[in-house]
C-alpha cells in the first residue's frame, strides 16, 4: 500500500522536476528563438536595404523597411517574444519570493521591470534575476533602425497582473509604437493591447517555502480528492484501512505481520471464521450468516448483494457506528469507503481548488496571509514527520491556511497516520517518533474533503 503511494508521489514529483526543466528548456528555447527571429528580421531588413541602393523608387522601399519593423512589433511576432520574458520574470521573482515577497500594490511595474531590464527594482542595490530583457530586444532593433536614419519608440503602458484562474495568472499591457523616418519624413504608428496567461503548475509555493516547513511545486490534486461511499453493510465492528485481499481458503495462508496491515475479502463464512483473525479486519459479501462475525473480535463489515469482484483492489476503509458488532437498525451504520484520492492528495501534497475558503497564487506570492480568501483559492496539506511540523503542529489543522494558527483540527479514520486504531492513538507529544502525525482536519474543510462522511470518520 505505502509502495503504491510512494510511487504515485514519485511519479508527480518527477513529473514536477521533467515540469520545471522542461519550463528552464522552454524560457532557454524560447530566448534562443526570439534570437533567431531578430537575425531574420534583421537580414530581411538588410535585403530591403541592398534593394532600396538600386531601386528607382527609394520613397516606397523605405516604407517597406519601415513596415518591416512594424511587424517585428506585431501581436504575431511580439506576443511570443513577451511571453518568454514575462514568464522567466514571473518564474525567478516566485523563488527571489520566499525571502522577499514583493508588495502586492506594485507587482504588476515590478514584473515588467524585471522581465524588460532584468533587474529586481524594488529591492536595494537591484539584484540581477534575469541575465536579458525585452529592453536588448527594443534596443538592438532600435540600433539597426538608427543606421538606416529610421527612428522607433516604443512605449509601454496600462500594466496589470490578476490571477485569471486556480493556476493561471494573466498579465496585461498596452503599447505604442512609432517608426519615423528622419529621409522621407513618414510616420508610422500602431497601438494595441497585450494579454499573456501564465501558468503557475509546477512553480515553488512561496507561502510554505517562506514559513520554512518545506518546498513544494504547484501541482493540482488528480481525481476527486473527496471521500465516496462504495457500499452500506447490514453488519460489522470498529473500522480498519487496508488493502483487500480475496481469501476463499484458508490454506497456505502465512502468519506474517504483512497480513494484519491487510483487510480479508471473502464469500465463505468459514473461511471468515477459520482464518480472519490473521488479517487486520474482514469483509464478508453474497452471504447469508453474516451473524457469525461476531465471533471474531476485529473489525467487520458483512453486505449481502455485493460480490467479490465489486470490492476494489485499492485500499479502502470500512467502518461501523460501534466497536461491538452491531446489526443494521434505525441507528446503525456499516459503511465502506473510498478515501484513496483524498491520502494520494495529503501524501503527495497536491494542491486543490478551495474557492472562497483559501489564497490565491498571488496572495502566496506577495505574503497577503492573512488575507481575503479568494475565489480562486487553492490550498494543499502539510503533514509529515520533520521536527518543524512537530513542533509546530500540535492538534491544529494540516490545511496549510491554519497549519500555524490556533485552528484546531480533528483526527478522521482512514486518513493518513489513522489507518488502524493503534497507529491512530500514537502519542503527537512524542517527539523521537517517526511516525506521521494524524492528519487533522477543522470542521470546516473535514466538510469539504468528507462531505456526508465526516461525522462517521470522526476518531
């Protein structure tokens, strides 16, 4: 079971690196291709040059090399070329972040200074983050232009940055720009507006970075992380997590501890009786004497019309209103439940979308925590065995919004550190454990992640 996750948060965790390599390889290819561009615009712009020395009408070629660098400033040429600086600014000022959160009032001039001068203007001394801007784009056009007794001047205006989505952050702007030529005296002017959407997936979260408990991309959470119910039963005890195993015999059998992490899936109540025991908790299906459960003192959970195909392969957890075996009457529950999305979510540290509930990419950027919580609210778990966490953690909730405030949270079978009752009651003061704290959720989020659930699940 710990294998399975563990490969799982391997896998996302890789897909993170291959994300934030493919993003470096992206920002470097990128700036390689703007390169590329420049040189063919600029070779276009020479062949205008040798065809205005013998043409018979210099009037009309030298509007032609003035349209030539219009387009070098066209939304189909330029936007790209934006994109790459914008983006490698916003990218570099999230990790110069962690120590030093931009002011929120300023960010939008703030990433434009980066991405056209390369420079952190906001900070004393101006820190390098960016090695070229867009401003060696306008300059080197600028240069080739001058040498030819063309003139251009670009303005750049309207600057606003606004999370346009959970992982999408839009930057927008306006330009003008005019191309004179000091021969002809012709004129050309084009204005227009800019929006760019970057994607912050894969980005460092500056909020956990800066509080010192651990680095973490964005990645959002796969599937539902939200509890779902697989069956009610007609009978059971207690509750266990585990990975079910179909038993129809009791031989060959082994006594290891491995099974007792395990939960046995049958359809033969002899089989339930002779050997259950062995395993941590057993599921009875398509059988009738479901009453004999109550001869074994480990969890149980009996339900007559499911089969054993219908019981899933991947660990689940069953639980009943009592630690007694009980029978379903008006009060009684016996569920079966599938949380295995919600513990991929936790132990992985996924994020998912919490509107209104949590902050916002760009209130984890510029430190507005506390804060409004925004409609785009994303929010993850902090949880683990670090002595930070310890230290800090104590009986507060493991949403990241209340990890360090006085939020108190409960402990919820199933989830991670609950599995089984005796990993569930391990002692949180202890600080030589390495075991993970329980993982505790306020009220409010146990809503959210357990719906219905929540109050069943409740240690």
């Amino acid at each position: 079971m710990k294998t399975g996750i563990k490969q799982k948060c391997n896998a996302l965790i890789q897909d993170s690196i291959k994300l934030s390599k493919s993003k470096k390889g992206f920002i470097f290819t990128i700036l390689t291709l703007v390169i590329i561009v420049f040189m063919i615009i600029e070779l276009n712009i020479y062949l205008r040059t040798y065809e205005l020395k013998l043409a018979k009408e210099p009037d009309s070629l030298r509007l032609q090399v003035m349209q030539d660098f219009m387009r070098a400033y066209s939304p189909s040429k330029f936007n790209d070329t934006a994109y790459s600086y914008i983006y490698s600014a916003l990218y570099k000022l999230n990790n110069d972040s962690v120590k030093n959160p931009p002011n929120s009032s300023t960010l939008a001039d703030l990433v434009w200074n980066i991405s056209y001068t390369g420079k952190r203007t906001d900070l004393a001394g101006q820190p390098v983050l960016l090695s070229s801007g867009l401003m060696s784009y306008d300059s080197n056009l600028s240069a080739l232009a001058k040498s030819m007794g063309i003139e251009i001047t670009t303005l750049y205006y309207n600057k606003s940055i606004s999370q346009a989505d959970y992982w999408t952050v839009q930057y927008n702007f306006s330009m003008n720009v005019s191309i004179y030529d000091t021969i002809s005296h012709a004129r050309v002017n084009s204005s227009f507006p800019i929006s760019l959407n970057i994607s912050i997936i894969g980005f460092e979260d500056p909020w956990l970075a800066r509080m010192n408990f651990t680095n973490r991309s964005i990645i959002p959470a796969s599937g539902d992380p939200k509890a779902k119910l697989i069956a009610t039963g007609q009978a059971g005890r207690g509750w266990f997590y585990g990975q079910p195993v179909v038993v129809t015999s009791c031989d060959n059998i082994g006594f290891g501890t491995e099974n007792k992490t395990r939960i046995m899936v049958t359809d033969n109540d002899d089989v339930a009786l002779g050997c259950g025991t062995l395993f941590g908790a057993v599921i009875l299906v398509q059988n009738a004497h479901y009453n004999r459960l109550s001869d074994i003192d480990i969890p149980s959970f009996a339900n007559t019309s499911i089969t054993l195909q219908d019981v899933p392969s991947e660990s689940i957890l069953i639980v009943s209103d009592s630690d007694s075996y009980t029978e379903t009457g008006s009060s009684n529950y016996h569920y079966m439940i599938n949380v295995t999305d919600l513990r991929n979510m936790i132990e992985c540290g996924t994020y998912v979308k919490r509107p209104n509930n949590n902050y916002d990419y760009l209130s984890r950027l510029t430190n507005r925590i506390p804060g409004t919580l925004s409609e785009y609210g994303i929010e993850t778990f902090v949880s683990g065995t670090s002595e930070k966490i310890k230290q800090v953690m104590g009986d507060k909730s493991f949403i990241d919004r209340y990890f360090n405030t006085s939020q108190p949270g409960d402990v919820y079978k199933g989830l991670p550190g609950c599995s089984q009752l005796l990993i569930c009651n391990y002692d949180i003061n202890n600080p030589g454990s390495n075991v993970p704290y329980p993982t505790r959720l306020d009220p409010n989020s146990a809503r959210f992640y357990l719906e219905w659930l929540n109050d069943s699940m409740r240690k």
